[in-house]
C-alpha cells in the first residue's frame, strides 16, 4: 500500500521529463524536479550519448542531448548521477558538462572510467566528481537518493531510489534479473521489495526488451557456451565484444586460459576498460593479456583475439581486420571469429559488410543466432512483471525504448496492475505529485552532433546540406561584376554529383549556362546593379533548370566578385 506522503507547502511539485532517452534507444538524459513551478530544484540523471544513423547524418561522429532547457535552469540544478558507464548514460558528460557546471555522482568503477576517459584532454578539464559507495545513500540537495544494485552488462549499475516530501520514484537505470551474473552482485531482489512494501509513487523503467518474451539467459550460460567453442576450435579464435562488459571479457580469458591460449587485445577502447577493471577490483591485478603488436609472434592455435567493433564502428579493430587493413592483426582461412554481441537495430548492414569481408578472407563467423553467445543485459518482458510485483509502483512510465518498445511495455504495465502508466516523450514535463499523474508542459529538446571538433545543432545548416550533397550534388557559378555593378554572362561554372548531361547527351554546364544568360538578360539594366537580386535569381534559375532534365534539384552556390578597374 502506497506510504502517505508527508505534509508539504502549498504549490509544491514532483516533475519528471527526459531530454533524451525516451523515444529512442541511447542519448538518455532525465531530469527530476521538486518545488513550486516557478523555483524547481533539479536532479539530472545520466548524461549520454548515441551514435549517427548513417546517410542521414553525414560526417557526424556522434550525438548528444541539446540541454537548452536546463541550462537555463542551472542556478537550480542540484547535481548530476551516473547510474554506470555506458557511454549511451555517460558519454556526453565532458563536452556538456562545461555548460552545467554541477557535482558529478558515481559509483567506483564509473567514476574511473569517467577520469579514464578525461586524460584524452590532456588534462584541460577538471571534474568535480564525488565518488559514492555501491548501496549508499545519500542527498543532493533536496533529494534523498538511494543506489540500488541491479544486475547488467557492465560493473556498477545501479538503480536509484529518490525519496521526496511528495513520495519516492524509482528510476531503474539499464537492469536484468541475472542469479549468476559472473561480475558484480545480482539484481538486489530484497532492497526492491523493501521499497516496493515502503510504497512507491512511480517508477521509470527500462523498456529495451519489452517486445521480447521469456528471460534473458545468464552471463554464467554464455561463459561456459564460449569456453566449449573456443575449446573446439583449430586455429586463431576472435571474438567481437563490447568493449564495456567485463564479464564478457573475463570468461573469454578464462576460456583461454583453460585450453592453454593467450589473449591478444585489439582496440583502444578495451584496453581502456581492462585498466579500469583491474584497477577497480573487477578483474585481477595479475590479468594477463598481449598487446596486439605480439598477434604475429604467436601461432593459430595458441591465440585468442579479443577486438573492439561489434556493432560495424568503420574505425574500430574488427572492421580494420576484416578490410585486411589492420597493422598488426590479420585473419586467414579457418580462423573462427565470434561476434558475442548483438547487432543494435540500425547497424544490421554496416555489421552484415564486415561479416561478408570476414567470410571472404576465409574466416567461419559465430554469431548469437548461430550459439549461445551473447546475453542481453535488458529485461525481457517475464523480467519486467516480476519487477513491477516487487515494486508495486502507483505510477509507471517507461523510458529507454523506441516508440514500440513504449507502447508494449505500458500495456504490460496496465496488465501488471499500475494504476496510472503514461506513455512520453523527450520533453514531456510529467507531474507526478501531487494529484494524478499528467503531462503539464512540455520543454525544448533537441540534438547537439559533434561534427569533427564542433558542437553544432542537428538542423544547422552543414549537415542539412551534407544530406542535400548526397542526394543531389551541388552546382557553382562564379559571375564578375564590373565597376558599375553589370554583370557579365561568362559564368565559370562548377558541377560535383550532378549528371554530365541530360538524357539527350546535352551538357548539363550548357544547360546550366543557358539558364545564367537567360536570366540576367530578364533582369531589367538599373536592377542588375543589386547583388543579391542577381545571387538569388541566379541560384534559383539554376536549380530550376537542372531539376527539368534531371528529375532532382541540386544545391546552387552563386559566387560574386568585382572585377579589378
């Protein structure tokens, strides 16, 4: 039965929303906020990345939350928490946090991989990072926040319980019900139960697998799936994870280790995780591996090849490898590589190419549809009920999920009895406190994508021409103008992804010219003398005239220069 809340002044309100992470899967960034409408405190939770979506963000490395809203809100903003170090929850924190300038709270392992991750800055960055125990509570400014192990795919995740005057939320972070999860402690059955018997008010889950039916296997099934293959195995064995799991990475070592191997790391980013780890108590200080400038010294049956690029990363080392482009590694005919991953929904063709080259050069590929070789670290939906029994919330909203992943796991919640669920989206200012749960306003939200060394937003207008480049092409003129501001005809024209000619063989730069002549000749003599009348009509006549034997209309750039007296 719900805990009665406790006396609180008038106008004051529980608020939830989400400036990425719902909607979608990645990018996840929550805002929690208490107080009267006008002076909210606020708590942030998770501050991530996602990944491009191929031709339609062209050159873009990565994206991350436009935080708009809450920079201008940031006098109030209490702190920021890091449920673990996945870099879809923690991946935007040194770019974004400049702009927040707020406490950073994390468990051990995400704190070291956060500190890890700031030494590509050469230092010129200083964190405020507070460290915090697995279990502990705490408060940031008005709230009072409880970590609560759960199980997942990489150490350190951690549910948070945020305890207010107006009841408590439980935001459930990226969670599994796994008994044997090989690395850290299982999913925290007890504490949710406490919890759920002490009455919550609303819980903001997870919704990865609501489509998926049944349990997720056990990190133990894999490991031992992993050690009879590799165990079975002729020659070189590689095996494609991701990089952050480091029970993957420790039951592929002691697999290894067991058949008389030696592990070879191939990528940045592993390495990277492997320090963390054995610094952190997560693997052994004595782990053993090889760089991968020792690949070539040992002989096929005595390697085992961990590598980075599971999910077709074009620079990472299982792409590289595939391309027979890498310096050091090089698969032949009959080595076996795993891919003891599975292909996030978007990354189907990119991970299809670099299966195809492997195949080419000879190499047999495993993947999760062929053996037990992955596990989720998401609960499935007999996961899901299971939490909603030991939670018991009066609120439901799930988070973490595309439009369908929402829509299922809000009517398995309605099924599992919550009495109010609400179905959102990034922006939706959620009250949940007091009275019935309702959307009350909405805030602007938005995408930041890093574009080389710049910030830049998602509509600016280089990458909105990138996209244009790809479809259409681009055609330039250069025009003179004299001193009295005519303009001569003889354009210098420039075409790039724009066809030669036209159906009939005419040329499209005679085409194209045509169209300059035409123009300017329609333009009456005492209005020549206007720049930008003459730019604009340039550009359009051009675009014009290329869409009517073409079909499509390409970027014009207009060029004007003074000639010289």
């Amino acid at each position: 039965m719900m805990a009665k809340a406790r006396y609180t002044p008038a106008g004051d309100e529980l608020v939830f929303m989400a400036l990425g992470g719902i909607g979608e899967i990645g990018m996840n960034c929550y805002l929690y906020g208490l107080g009267p409408a006008d002076a909210r405190q606020w708590l942030m939770i998770d501050l991530g990345i996602t990944f491009p979506e191929g031709e339609n963000d062209p050159g873009i490395d990565v994206i991350l939350p436009d935080l708009r809203f809450i920079e201008e809100e940031r006098a109030n903003l209490a702190g920021l928490l890091l449920t673990h170090a996945h870099e879809d929850h923690l991946g935007a924190v040194i770019e974004l946090w400049p702009r927040l300038k707020v406490p950073i709270y994390a468990t051990p392992f995400t704190a070291a991989m956060l500190k890890s991750k700031l030494a590509d800055f050469g230092g010129k960055l200083q964190l405020p990072i507070e460290e915090v125990p697995l279990d502990s509570r705490f408060k940031v400014g008005p709230f009072d926040l409880e970590l609560i192990s759960v199980a997942h795919s990489i150490p350190e995740p951690n549910a948070v319980a945020i305890r207010t005057d107006l009841g408590t939320v439980l935001h459930t972070g990226d969670w599994k019900i796994d008994a044997t999860p090989t690395v850290g402690p299982p999913t925290d059955e007890a504490g949710l139960r406490q919890l759920g018997a002490d009455g919550v008010l609303a819980m903001i889950c997870d919704s990865t697998n609501a489509l998926r039916e049944g349990r997720s296997p056990s990190e133990t099934d894999v490991a031992k799936s992993l050690a009879g293959i590799i165990r079975g195995a002729k020659r070189r064995v590689a095996v494609t994870i991701f990089a952050s799991n480091v029970a993957r990475i420790k039951a592929v070592a002691e697999a290894a280790k067991a058949v008389g191997r030696h592990v070879v790391v191939a990528g940045r980013a592993m390495h990277r995780i492997i320090a963390v780890a054995m610094e952190t108590g997560y693997l052994p200080a004595g782990f053993k591996y090889h760089d991968q400038r020792h690949f070539s010294y040992l002989e096929p049956h005595e390697v085992v090849l961990l590598c980075t690029g599971s999910q077709g990363e074009p620079r990472a080392a299982v792409a590289r490898i595939a391309e027979d482009q890498h310096p050091e590694v090089q698969l032949d005919k009959g080595d076996l590589v795993i891919f003891s991953s599975r292909t996030i929904p978007g990354n189907e063709r990119t991970v299809g190419r670099i299966q195809n080259r492997l195949i080419d050069l000879g190499c047999e590929i495993v993947t999760d549809g062929d053996a037990l070789v992955h596990v989720t670290g998401h609960p499935r939906r007999e996961e899901l009920k299971e939490m909603y029994g030991w939670v018991k919330p009066r609120i439901a909203i799930p988070m973490h999920g595309e439009a369908r992943h929402l829509s299922e796991h809000a009517k398995l919640a309605r099924a599992a009895g919550v009495q109010e669920v609400l179905n959102v989206r990034n922006g939706d200012m959620v009250r949940l406190a007091p009275g019935a749960a309702e959307i009350v306003d909405e805030a602007p939200v938005g995408r930041l994508f890093r574009d080389g060394q710049l910030l830049v937003p998602s509509d600016d207008g280089p990458v909105r021409e990138r996209r244009s480049l790809a479809f259409a092409g681009v055609v330039i003129v250069a025009l003179v103008r004299s001193g009295r501001g005519e303009v001569a005809a003889d354009a210098e024209i420039a075409l790039d992804g724009v066809p030669a000619a036209d159906a009939q063989g005419r040329p499209m730069v005679d085409i194209v010219r045509e169209a300059i002549e035409g123009t300017i000749a329609s333009i009456p003599r005492d209005r020549r003398r206007d720049g930008e009348l003459v730019r604009e009509a340039v550009r359009r006549a051009v675009r014009s005239a290329v869409e009517d034997v073409w079909g499509k209309r390409p970027i014009a750039k207009v060029l004007l220069t003074r000639a010289p007296r």
